[in-house]
C-alpha cells in the first residue's frame, strides 16, 4: 500500500480541530471520511473545513452534516491512466480508492502518479555548469580546447588506463577502433549477439562481416565455449576474425580473460564495448581496460552522460593518437588543408567534455545508486520466484546500469504482457536486447550458440524484462514500480 490510509480516516464526530491537526500531520492536504462500517463517505481538505467554519462551526464541532451524497471514489484495481482521466474529469487532484467492500484501500495523488517513469534518465551533479561556464566564458566553443583534454586525462586517470580520445559517440569510438585496426571488406569480425546494435554495426560501416557469438547464461556476455566453436570453424575455414568485439551487458564485465586465452594463441586483438560498463570492475582493473581497446558511450541513457558523446581508451598511444587524427578529418600536418587519409567528424565538442568532466566526479555515487536500485528490486521481490534476475559474476562489480531479470517462461504472463501493464501504469520497462543473431539486417550472418544448437541469447530476449534504474530515482517512484510488479508477478 501506498500510504497508511488508517492515518487518513476520521468520521462525522471527529471535531473540526482534530481534522484540522490531522490534515497537518499527514500533509498531502486530504483526509477520508468514513462511516461506522469503515466505508468511504466523502473526501475532506483543508477547504471543506474552512467553509464549514464560515458558516458559523467552531474548532470543537464535528463534521456531522457534510454532504456525502456524491462522493468521487474508484476501485482500488484502477491503472494510472484511468485515475488520472478520472481526476481530470472530476476536477481534483486527489483520488481515493475502495475495495469490494467500499472500504478505503489508498488515496491517490495526482503529483506522485502523472510522472511517468522512465527506464534511465540523465542525473546531473553540481560541477558539470563550472565546467560548462569556463568553457563559454573562455570562448572555447570551438570544437577542440581544454575540457576535451582534460576529461580525456581525467576519465584515463579514474579508469587506469595511458590515453582516451574524445568522441561524438561511443559507435563513432568502435568505428574508429575497427578502422584503426585495418578491418577492410572482405575481413570477419566477432560480435557479441546478445547486445544493442552499435555494438556490431561499425562492422558493416567498413563492409567486413560480422560473425555473431552468444551469450554465456553465467554472465550474459560473450560465451567462451560459443567463441571456440567459432575459431574452430574460422580456423578451419582459413579465415580467422581481424577483431573480436566483447560487450559488457548492462554494466557486467565479460569475462575477459577466457576470451582472450582463446584469442591470443592467433594474436586476434580483442575490443571491449564498455559502453554500460564504465566503473564496473574485472578482477580488480576497471572495465573497459582489458583488451586491446576499449571505449564508453555518454549517451543520455548511459551512467554517466555528456548528452551525446563516447570515449576510445587504450594502453597504446599509437593508437589514440590515430584515433584523434581520423576523428578530426584526417587532416596532415601542414600549414594547409591537406588530406592524404579519409578521416571522420568525430571529435567530441569542448561544451559536452565540460558536462563529462562534471559527471565524472560522480560516477562513483552513480554506480552506488545504480546497484542500491538493483538490491531493492531483488529484495522487495524476492518471494516471487515468477522472476530470477541477471547473475552478478564472482570475478568483479556490475555498475547494474538496468536492473535486469527474466520472467520464468510458466508463469501466467509473459515478459512482453508485464512490460504493456506496466506502461498502463505509467512505467517504462524494455524487453532485453533483441540479439543480433535475430535481427533482419544481420539475417545472412554466420552465428554461433552457447548451446549444442540453441542460444541462450533467444531466451533472454523471449523472457527478459529491463526495470526502471535511473540513479535519480527515489525510493519512493522505484516502490510504486514494486507494488505493481507485485501484483503482476503474484501467482493468481
Ligand atoms: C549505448 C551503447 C553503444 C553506443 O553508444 P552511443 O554513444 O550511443 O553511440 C554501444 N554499445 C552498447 C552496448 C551500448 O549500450
């Protein structure tokens, strides 16, 4: 429930006083009378009180002789739409609710129900305007000035890594990486298939062929026994992959030592798509850092964000001083326009790098609140077992960017009917990432499963369901997700 509605009840010989005293304490600015049975007879505010006053009451009358004749009510199984198309058609803001019996169960309030919540919005901190501010104050609204170096040294000090370059997005950062590279038509390249499409779509960007590898159910990422399947074949096939991209699903390092002893023994370089990772952890390092490059994405959905932007870090220097030189047209060093390489406009703008550098002085207390969100799913409903929730791995910290879980397959709604109920009530859940493997555009590419011959990634698509997890959302907006997955996730 979402109040104590007990605490909102008062009856026709309550004295006006102690109406009074009560609306003060409870504050939402509305009481509930009702009748000896318990019944609803009529809401009561500040307003009612005052008018009964100016027809000559004192404080230490009662309420006897309001009208309770057309009292506004509804059931208590009402969704947020319908309360809320109620309350405007009624004129309040206010809405009380009733059981079967005409017993108050709850008041809603339109305040805390007409905000829709959203799955993973941005949260901004108190440092990102100072940078912001220098930034125009100093004129440096051109492209390339100071915050873009210093986010850069900055987001590589935090995450322990030599060199970052700042870019527009975190697929221009995978561009960049498969470019840098040299993967050219003709070349494959290994993607995870159970992620977002930025992950792979650079591959097509340079014409090669991406060859999609499932998940692993321990940790949702990149299975390692899928991965050898699939350099078994290359290798047989005479045609081993120029790159391996790696993602870390929803701020879960993959497990990024079994991938690369299977890749080193050919020298295949290993890309880590930590754009939902950033301040998670493997085995004590930062993710992200791991293999040969590794970039984040600051998408406004992400944990961090700069509006629009991504960051490719490496420990090799060559490499990022390429990716700055493509990322800003490639342009020679002569004094003129001079161009003997295609490059990109891709470089990230001195204005955003001013919000990162803001937002990295929080990431720590993101991820904090990122997790704390996760607990709170996991504990309010962990006697539903119509849910199981994304494995953390032994290995390291999960930032739980999305609080994510899997809707047992038996029960009586499915993952796709709980996401449209909770839309009626106002909350956006997803379903998980539709695998690569699955998707049209990729239809004709070679894939490999986990499993003798089924995907792991097929079922975390069929059953998955991703909650709200902003790490600005308050307690109270994540226990309003809660209550109706409770009753969504109930057996009957
Ligand atoms: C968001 C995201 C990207 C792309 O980042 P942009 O900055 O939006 O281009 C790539 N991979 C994954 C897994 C993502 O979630």
């Amino acid at each position: 429930m979402a109040r104590n509605i007990q605490s909102l009840c008062i009856s026709a010989d309550t004295k006006i006083i102690d109406a009074l005293e009560k609306l003060q304490e409870t504050g939402i600015g509305i009481l509930v009378l009702t009748n000896k049975h318990g019944q609803l007879q009529r809401t009561v505010t500040d307003g009612d009180l005052r008018r009964m006053m100016l027809t000559g009451r004192s404080l230490s009358d009662t309420l006897e002789g309001l009208d309770t004749t057309d009292p506004v009510y509804e059931e208590e199984a009402i969704d947020v739409n319908r309360a809320l198309a109620a309350m405007d058609l009624h004129q309040v803001d206010h809405l009380p609710l009733v059981n079967t019996n005409g017993v108050p169960t709850d008041v809603l309030l339109r305040r805390e129900i007409d905000k829709k919540l959203l799955l993973s919005t941005p949260h901004l901190g108190d440092q990102e305007m100072k940078f912001v501010s220098e930034a125009f104050r100093s004129n440096w609204i051109a492209p390339l000035g100071p915050n873009v170096d210093a986010f850069e040294q900055e987001l590589a000090a935090h995450v322990n890594i030599g060199h970052a370059a700042a870019l527009c997005s975190g697929t221009a950062a995978l561009h960049l990486a498969l470019n840098i590279l040299g993967v050219a038509p003709g070349d494959t390249v290994f993607c995870s298939s159970l992620t977002f499409i930025a992950s792979a779509a650079p591959v097509l960007y340079q014409r090669a062929t991406p060859v999609l590898i499932d998940s692993d159910p321990a940790t949702w990422n990149m299975s390692p026994v899928a991965l050898a399947k699939a350099l078994e074949s290359a290798k047989q096939s005479g045609q081993l992959p120029k790159a391996v991209v790696v993602v870390n699903l929803y701020g879960q390092s993959a497990d990024i030592d079994e991938i690369q002893l299977l890749c080193d023994p050919y020298g295949i370089p290993v890309i880590e798509d930590a754009a939902e990772s950033l301040g998670a952890t493997y085995k004590g390092k930062s993710s992200g850092t791991l293999g040969r490059m590794g970039f984040y994405s600051f998408n406004g959905n992400k944990i961090i964000t700069t509006s629009g932007g991504g960051m490719l870090v490496s420990d090799d220097e060559t490499l990022i001083k390429k990716a700055r030189f493509l990322s800003t047209q490639a342009k020679d060093d002569v004094p003129w326009y001079e161009h003997s390489e295609l490059g990109y406009n891709y470089r990230m703008s001195n204005v955003l790098a001013g919000i990162g550098r803001g937002q990295l002085r929080v990431l720590e207390d993101r991820v904090a609140s990122r997790r704390a969100v996760f607990e709170r799913y996991q504990q309010e409903l962990k006697s539903y077992r119509a849910i199981s929730w994304m494995p953390e791995a032994d290995y390291g910290r999960s930032t739980r960017w999305l609080s994510v879980g899997l809707i047992s397959p038996d029960h009586r709604l499915s993952a796709k009917e709980i996401i449209a109920s909770l839309s009626n009530e106002g909350i956006e859940a997803r379903h998980v990432w539709k695998p690569m493997h699955m998707q049209p555009i990729f239809a004709s590419y070679a894939r490999f499963p986990h499993f003798e011959d089924t995907f792991f990634a097929d079922t975390a698509f069929a059953n998955g369901i991703c909650l709200p997890s902003g790490s600005n959302m308050t307690a109270d907006q994540q226990m309003r997700v809660v209550r109706v997955l409770q009753s969504l996730l109930s057996d009957h």
